[in-house]
C-alpha cells in the first residue's frame, strides 16, 4: 500500500457521532442508487458488501477509481466492507460459509474502496478452543495489516464467537493492534444485552457499532428482515446511548436495519431517511 493512499485513508476516518449505513440494509441497490439514498438522508459513510456492491459495479462498468470518485464527490466515506468470514479448525467444507464474498474479493473490495474496517467472523468446527479462534482472528489482522487495514470482531449466535465475553477474550489473546469489537445491538440482546460488559471494554476494544431495535413478538425477531429503526422496539437503546456516551467510544455508528417490509414500502430512499430520523431521535432523547 502507498503511502499517499495510507495517508488519504486516515483521513477519511469517521468519528463519533457519524452515521454509516449498510448497503444491505437497503436491499443492496445499485451504487449510485445508494450513493443518492445515504447523501439524501445525511449519512457521513457507508458499509458495503463486497458481492453485491463493489463486484456488482465493476460489472456495469465503474472502475475502482471511479467508484471512490463517485463516493468523494458526494462527501461521503466508504468505511468497511463486511464481511470477511473464516474457518477455524479442522473439516474446514470450503467457501461459502455463511452469505459472504471470496475471501480474495473481500481483501480486493477492501483496498481498491479504500475503507478503514473489514468486519470479521468465525465460524468452523463445534467448540474450537478460544486459542483457535484467537489465532485464526490473528491471522486475518496479520492480512489486513499488510493492506493498512483495521479489523472488527463480530460475535453472533451463529457463530464459534457468541458472546462479548468470548470476543473479548479472542481479541486479547491474538492481541494485534489493528484489531477491535464490533458491538451489534441485536447479537448484543440475543446475549442477554451485557451492558455492564460493555462498560468495562476499554475504549480502543471498540472499533464498529451496529444499530437496529427489535421487535417484543417472537415472531417477529428474524435477524435478517425484522429488525426495527432505532426507538422503535423493546430494546434499552437510551441505555445503550448514554454507555457510548460517558465511555467516549469514539466510533460511528451504523445502521444495520434488516427490515424486509418496511424495505418493500419505503425504498431505498425512503429507508434510508427512515432509519437516519430515527437514530437521530433517539440519540438526542437518549442524552
């Protein structure tokens, strides 16, 4: 990596207070359709899926460059690419494990769109040893240490990384220093919402945070379309705000609102503008 692109990446940095917003939460639209929807709605960045965005407009034509151009000149940041998912332990069946890109698309995405973050996570074999998962977090922080990049850990039921406790521990013992927490508020209530965890991170274990509310009917609680903009469900989101705050957690924040129906209704636009408003709303209630 050059040193003029390190140093045009660091500052492109986002802060706290930014918002970013998932591709995937719009339904993945076309690259100037999302660029529109996350300037329109007064986004700072956006998280993208290297598959279906980054590949996507390589295919319609837009080169590398001109995709940067295209987020420059709106004012935005293309912050991360999620999501980079490897195998930990033996019987490793090949890709793909979960809905992600090639593991060589992600690391390509990630450079050419020159983000800051490449969200990780660990899947493999059942209960592989925390050293295990540690070591196969080092190994993708050693990776994307060579391209200049940072690297989140995210936890999630459906992985071998389950709890904030388990991901604490992983990044500890791979201790790579461009490596850090993506805090979810959904895999965050699905562990029992351990707020009294996050408060005891230190601040540099933070490098990613994920908004979205959820849903007190069961049958409401799909993690990939029944999600709900901020304020909007049952969770202790106020809470959750003012933790960021008082600990000074210094990162943007992403909306991650998987919401297929009101997805279908609003559009792109419409969703994107929604989930903003909300997260807005809520933050300044919350403080």
């Amino acid at each position: 990596m050059s040193a003029t692109r390190r140093e045009k990446r660091a500052g492109n940095r986002l802060a706290g207070g930014d918002l970013v917003i998932t591709s995937s939460t719009l339904g993945n639209p076309d690259f100037s359709e999302l660029l529109e929807a996350a300037t329109g709605a007064g986004y700072q960045g956006l998280s993208l899926w290297p598959l279906h965005d980054y590949q996507r407009a390589r295919e319609a034509g837009h080169s590398a460059r001109e995709m940067r151009s295209m987020v420059a000149e709106r004012g935005l940041v293309a912050h991360d690419v999620d999501a980079l998912v490897r195998w930990v332990g033996a019987d490793d069946p090949g890709w793909p494990y979960l809905q992600e890109a090639p593991e060589a698309l992600v690391w390509e995405a990630a450079a050419e769109l020159e983000v800051e973050f490449v969200n990780c996570i660990l899947v493999g074999e059942p209960a592989p040893p925390v050293e295990a998962l540690a070591g196969g977090f080092r190994s993708v922080c050693e990776r994307a240490g060579e391209l200049g990049l940072r690297v989140t850990l995210e936890f999630m039921t459906i992985s071998r990384v389950r709890d904030l406790a388990t991901a604490r521990r992983v990044l500890e013992l791979a201790d790579c220093a461009n490596g850090s927490l993506m805090l979810d508020t959904w895999h965050l209530a699905n562990c029992d919402w351990p707020l009294a965890e996050v408060a005891d991170l230190p601040g540099p274990y933070v490098g990613g945070i994920q908004l979205s509310d959820r849903s007190g009917d069961p049958d409401r609680q799909h993690g990939m379309r029944d999600r709900l903009p901020p304020g909007e469900g049952v969770l202790e989101l106020g809470d959750f705000e003012r933790l960021l705050e008082a600990r000074q957690f210094d990162v943007p924040v992403t909306l991650e609102v998987f919401n297929s129906e009101l997805l279908e209704t609003l559009g792109p636009r419409g969703a994107a503008a929604c989930y903003a408003k909300a997260a807005r709303e809520n933050r300044s209630a919350s403080l």
